[in-house]
C-alpha cells in the first residue's frame, strides 16, 4: 500500500432528524498535510449551516497528516501496511446539542475511501447552526494521546464565528481505533498537538472544502 494521494467520501445521517446525504471527492499532500475536498448532496438542500460538517470532512482524514521531522504518523503507517483504522467521534456544543462521528475506510493503492455516519440531536431552532449562521472556524490545536497501542484518543476545543460576530464552542474528543498495534517508537512520541486551519466555500447543496494541518512534540 502506499500513502494517500486522492480521496473520496460518502458523508451521510441526520441533524435534529433532518436525513442529508453528500458525496464527492478530493486530493491531497501526505508530505506536508494538505486536503481538499468537494461534495455535492444527494437529497434536498442541507437543512442546516455545513459549517458542522467540518470536523468531519476534514478531519476525518488523518491519512494525510504527517508527523514532525517527515515521520509516518500512525494514521498513514496504517494505510501504508494495509492494516488500517476507524473513528468514533462526540462533539459537545455550549448549547447542549451533540454530534457523533463513526468513520470506516478503505484503501484502493493510493486512494481513500470514506464512508462516515454523522448524526445529530438538540441543536435548537433559532441556533447558529439550524439557521445558517456559521460563517468560520477558528484555528484548532488538537492534543493526541495513546492510551494503548491499538488507541489514538484526541480532544480540542472549537470556536466558531456566527454572522453576529459572537463565538459558538464546542469540544471534541475522539477515538481512533487501529487494527494492530502502533510501532513502539510512535508510542513514545507523545503528546502530539496538531495545529488546523480550514476554509469552506458552500452553497445549500454544495462544498468546497481546504484543510492545513500541522503537528508538533510541542503545545502551540
């Protein structure tokens, strides 16, 4: 297997019982962490502000995430020896609604495939997020650890910007679940902070996504 050089995704689920349904695909650098990605709906237009779908489009894909000094992170040595990963994913907003995250791949030589479930409930009516009014993404610096050797358990904490100029936060904390075990040397090599900058071009019923990425031994 080689390292990443084109991927393409299934996004599908439901926001507060709305269905949505998005596919598309994009390319990206595994040597310095680039990604971009476009997707187009299946269904209707999305009921809901595609800012929430960020977290999930892009960060999604950390087979394209290198680590300091050139190293093979544990994401792409997991694509690089076959052996492969899947996510589970909770997000938790300041207003009480949450989201889930659950993401399989597979790999064609040098190309992903994504199928991600994303699901969520209690965002409230004339919220940012149900009225179309997140407008950016703030940088985001995600600390990983390695519990065990199969286990790579990441948190941040996510500012969005609204139309009234105010802040939305959530906090993120995520699982990824290897199917063998990590090579030692990788196992020493924590924490990690990745450091993330994104950028959306949407309509109602299409995306147009770029991810940065960047991680270091040291907090940012």
């Amino acid at each position: 297997m080689s390292l990443p050089e084109t991927h393409e995704l299934h996004i599908f689920g439901k926001i507060n019982g709305h269905e949505f349904d998005m596919r598309g695909k994009g390319t990206g650098n595994p040597n310095d962490g680039y990604e971009d990605l476009d997707l187009k709906s299946t269904k209707d237009d999305l009921p809901f502000s595609p800012w929430i779908l960020v977290q999930n489009i892009g960060y999604g894909f950390n087979q394209y995430l290198p680590y300091p000094d050139g190293a093979m992170s544990p994401f792409q040595a997991a694509m690089y020896n076959g052996s492969g990963y899947h996510v589970h994913r909770e997000m938790e907003f300041e207003d009480g609604a949450t989201l889930t995250g659950i993401y399989h791949y597979t790999y064609e030589g040098s190309h992903i495939k994504g199928e991600f479930q994303v699901d969520g409930t209690g965002f409230p009516a004339d919220g940012p997020v149900m009225t179309d009014s997140l407008t950016d993404l703030d940088w985001v610096v995600t600390k990983m650890v390695y519990p065990d050797e199969k286990t790579v358990f990441s948190t941040s904490d996510q500012t969005y910007t609204t139309a009234s100029g105010k802040g939305y936060q959530s906090t993120v904390r995520t699982n990824n679940i290897f199917a063998e075990p990590m090579a030692a040397d990788m196992m020493q090599n924590q924490p990690m902070f990745v450091s993330r900058k994104v950028e959306l071009k949407h309509s109602k019923n299409k995306l147009n996504f770029k991810e940065w990425q960047n991680a270091s031994t040291k907090p940012m």
